[in-house]
C-alpha cells in the first residue's frame, strides 16, 4: 500500500488566474496535517499560462505532480489525475476553491470511516451557501432534479466539484468512465450506485464565484444526452466488462 495518505487532484483549464491562489492555500493546510499527501494538478485544453504557473509551484514543491492531459474535458482531466494519484484516499477539488480547503477534514478518517464514495453537498442539511444568486440556485436546483428523476434518485448535490474516493474504489469507478466532459460525476456516482458502493453526502459551506463556468441551459441540455448515453451503454452490457 502506498505511504501517502491523500492526494488532491484539482482539473484545471484556463486557471491562470485562480490556481496560484488555490495552491498556495492547499499547501498551507496541507503543512498542518500529520498525515503525508500530494497535489496532482492536471491541465487540459488551456490558452493561457495555467501550465506553466503549475510547473513553476511544482519547483518548489517536490509532492506537487503536475499532468498535461491532451484530451479537453473536466471529466478526462479528472480520471486522468485519479488512476494516476497515489493515495490511499483520491480528492477531487475545483481550481476555484470555492469550498474552503478546511472542510476536507470532514471527507477524511477519523471524522468519517466506511464509505467508498463522500460528495461534498451544497443542499445536505447543514450545508451553507454564500453570496449565491436566486437564479444560479434555482438553476442548480433545477438540474438536479433532472439528474434524480433520471438516474440518481435520492442524490441531492452530484455535481458539486468536491469529491473524496477510496483508492481501491477510484480504480474501479475511474477504470470504466467513458464520459469526458462535465456529466462524468453522474456516470461515476451511477456506477458506484450499480456496485452496491457506500455513498455519503456531506454538508459542506460553499462560496459563489461570479467567474463561475458553469452556463445552466448549456450544460443541462448536454447532461441529458449524456444520462441517455449512460443509460445506452449500461443496455449493452459496457459496465459490465472488467476495466
């Protein structure tokens, strides 16, 4: 088993402006820890400078790997960083740090044990948003229930961007994603589902950006031809087959 306890794996493209910032306070807490872990920054896709600022703090920093990954995505971003983590627990974290670094400690052993799968949640009861516009929520709100009526009944946070992994669960999940872009959590979360997997929501506080990249009829509509496609690919037996 790997002597590192966590990895964080944080998908950035076009994080320029971000990603400094949200190293510098990973690595902060990180420095507080007793535990030993690493930083996986995976680029994908990026026209700016995100790749090389992730290089220039990987200098510094010897348990920061950074990827470059060809494939455009969150999704292949994401997969590509957890199968390549080696931690005993896999991270994922959104390079905006919109939930403070802080609120891992509640995805982690001592404060939880005996889940496969935690998912930050932005609607379990004691979860607080901040500075969250009307529309944006009712958007979300909006979306989900889509995805549960779809797919993910019960579930009521899937794409919130914080999400923490066993080892031996990440390889198995991870191992069979064939979605790329921004539905992978739901592909990932109906396998876990499909295996029988533990999966628990945690009420986390969260923070609104106003740079935010998520565009609420955009992504709704891809989501749903997505579920469709997960839904096609189950019909045929594709989840099935060992990864």
């Amino acid at each position: 088993m790997s002597s590192l306890f966590l990895s964080i794996i944080i998908p950035a493209h076009n994080e320029e402006l971000r990603l400094p910032r949200t190293l510098g306070q990973v690595f902060e807490f990180l420095e507080k820890q007793n535990y030993a872990a690493e930083v996986v920054v995976v680029e994908n896709g990026s026209s700016d400078r995100t790749l090389e600022l992730a290089r220039e703090f990987a200098s510094r920093r010897p348990n920061l790997v950074v990827l470059r990954e060809e494939h455009a995505g969150k999704g292949n971003a994401v997969r590509r960083g957890v199968l390549e983590a080696r931690g005993e627990y896999r991270f994922i974290c959104d390079a905006d740090l919109s939930m403070p670094i802080e609120e891992l400690t509640k995805f982690l052993p001592p404060v939880l044990t005996g889940y496969d799968v935690i998912i930050g949640s932005r609607e379990a009861p004691g979860a607080v948003r901040y500075n969250e516009p009307p529309y944006r929520h009712w958007g979300g709100r909006a979306i989900n229930l889509i995805i549960r009526m779809l797919i993910l009944p019960g579930l009521n946070d899937t794409q919130c961007g914080f999400k923490c992994f066993r080892a031996e669960t990440a390889q198995k999940l991870f191992g069979q994603q064939t979605l790329g872009g921004w539905s992978f959590d739901i592909e990932i979360l109906y396998l876990a589902r499909k295996k029988h997997m533990n999966i628990r929501e945690v009420p986390i506080h969260w923070y609104f950006g106003a740079d935010s990249k998520v565009n609420a009829v955009r992504d709704a509509m891809r989501m749903i031809g997505d579920i469709f496609r997960i839904h096609l690919h189950a019909l045929r037996g594709g989840y099935d087959l060992t990864p």
